[in-house]
C-alpha cells in the first residue's frame, strides 16, 4: 500500500485548484484513523490542540469530546468551516473547540501542546519553518500519510486496514 501514497499524492494535487493558499483539497481522515492520531500525540484532558485544516471539524470535536482537550481548528473553506461550527454548537462544545475561518499561515500556534497535519508533502514543507519558528519546546505534531521532511519521527504506525481496505501511516513529531 505504501506504493500507493504518491499516486495518492498525484491525485489529491491533480484536484486542487488555482487558489496558492489551498494546501490540499478536502479529503477527510476515518474516524477510527482520527482516534489512533490523537492517541499517538498522547493528548490529555484540558491540553490544547490544533488541527491544520480542519475539514468538517472530525478531528476538532473527537479532541474535545473523548479527550477533554481544548481544541482548535483552521479551515479557509467557508462551508466547512460553516458545517463544523455548526456541528460543536450542536455539541454542546462550543467552551471547548471552534474552528477559524481563516487561513493555516497566517495563524498562531505558540499555545498548541498538540497539531494534527493531513497535508500534502509540499505543503508541510512550506508549513514546516512557520511551526519551527512558533511552536514551543515539547510540542507533539501528528502526520497523517505524509512526512515532514527534515524532521525524524519519534515513532511511526502503520494502521494496515481502515475497515475501508486502507492503510494509513502516522508519523509522530516532537519540538
Ligand atoms: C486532507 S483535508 C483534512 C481534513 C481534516 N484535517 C481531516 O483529517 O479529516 C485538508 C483540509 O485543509 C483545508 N485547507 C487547505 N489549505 C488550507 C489553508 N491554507 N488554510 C486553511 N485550510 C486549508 C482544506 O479545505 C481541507 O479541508
């Protein structure tokens, strides 16, 4: 499966559009894949977390849902952001998560004790010297299939079937 990856890369850049700030295109995590991530950054109750585009917010509300954390996400595309906002409202979370309508560069992460990243691998590269230069010592990163390049993973997991017949491979961080 881990042939696939850069053809699954093609075909997530063959799908972006010309806006420069897109740094992938909607393609949400499996939920179980999301619990496997957020227990491998070790995210404890009260701790805050960031998720780099945020999707429809899944990662975001498991956060604080399950985990107690104080999560944040970022998402530039107005009705994601719309459906996840709505989604924590609805929640009853709204003291524990939100998500910015606004774009991933142009965000503070100093705070994050926790990020989670499902981006391309160019786009970590052009995110990698804004959280080198922001995030404090400690700091845990997830990756989702994509490495950073120039960082060394302090573990990997491969999740080897999703239940939808595919893998996944997680690259833990730490600052
Ligand atoms: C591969 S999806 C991952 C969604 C979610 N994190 C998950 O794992 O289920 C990437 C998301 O990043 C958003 N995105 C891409 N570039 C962005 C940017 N510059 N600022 C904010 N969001 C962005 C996309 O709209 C999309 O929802």
């Amino acid at each position: 499966m881990r042939c696939l990856l850069p053809a699954l890369a093609a075909v997530l850049c063959l799908a972006q559009e010309n806006d420069p700030r897109k740094l992938a295109p909607y393609y949400p995590t499996p939920e179980t894949v999301v619990e496997k991530m957020l227990q491998l950054g070790g995210l404890k109750t009260g701790e805050k977390m960031f998720d780099l585009g945020s999707g429809d917010g899944r990662i975001v509300i498991m956060a604080a849902r399950k985990f107690g954390a104080d999560s944040t996400g970022v998402e530039f595309d107005q009705s994601l952001w719309k459906q996840s906002t709505d989604r924590i409202k609805s929640l009853g979370l709204a003291k524990k998560a939100r998500i910015i309508l606004g774009d991933i560069m142009q965000q503070d992460y100093s705070s994050a004790d926790l990020l989670t990243v499902y981006l391309l691998p160019d786009s970590n590269d052009r995110v990698r010297p804004l959280l080198e230069k922001q995030l404090k010592k400690g700091a845990r990163i997830v990756a989702h299939d994509f490495e950073f390049a120039g960082w060394t993973p302090e573990k990997t997991v491969t999740i080897e079937d999703d239940g939808e017949g595919r893998s996944h491979t997680l690259f833990l961080y730490r600052r």
